[in-house]
C-alpha cells in the first residue's frame, strides 16, 4: 500500500480560477460595453473643448455627463456652478459646432 502517511491529510483539489480579463479589454470584446466606451470618450472630448471657455474656479466644478441623441449632459457640483453654466451654454454650445459637433447641452446638478 503505497498511501500518504497521515499527518499530510489528505489531497484536497481545488478548481482553477482563470485569469481577470482587462476592463479595457472587456470593453473591446462586448459590442454594448464598446458603444459605452465610444460614448464616454466622445463626453470627455467635448468636456476638454469648452474647457478654455470655463472660467478658472468653474472648470473643478464640472464634469461631462451622458451623452445621447437629444444632446449632451453637463454635472455640476452645486446650484451656482449650474446657474453659471446656463449663461455661458450659448458660447459653449457655438464652440462645439466650430469643432463639428453641433447639439444641445443640457446643465444637470451631481446628485450627492
């Protein structure tokens, strides 16, 4: 009898965990996560042209929000930083149809 001896108890088998897939990569192979991706990007592009336009404090206070067919989200942190921005939407709006991406923007407030 060739057993193990005792005191090594006995051989316990666990199953193989297979290796974490990238987030990125993930993105690539699902065809809904890919659109969601695009779309993220396509928000931060936009953010990145108005910036200039965003007044210094003002730009910390913002950030690109959804994006779908009826137009694009912009969150701001609080009520003031809101208001501010429904002033400026004209100029902001006129420099996204300079860089060829006319659309409505839409000021919402970060929910908290």
């Amino acid at each position: 009898m060739s057993s193990a001896p005792r005191y090594l108890g006995p051989k316990v088998h666990r199953a193989s965990v297979p290796s974490p897939t990238p987030v990125a990569e993930a993105m690539r192979a699902h065809e809904g996560l890919s659109q969601l991706g695009a779309r993220l990007e396509a928000s931060r592009r936009r953010l990145r042209i108005i910036a200039p336009a965003l007044p210094g404090p003002l730009a910390a206070s913002v950030q690109p929000g959804p994006l779908d067919e009826d137009g694009w989200s912009l969150l701001a942190a609080n009520a003031a930083v809101a208001a501010k921005l429904r002033h400026l939407l004209p100029r902001l709006e006129a420099l996204l149809a300079q860089a060829g991406l006319p659309g409505r923007i839409r000021v919402k407030l970060v929910q908290k």
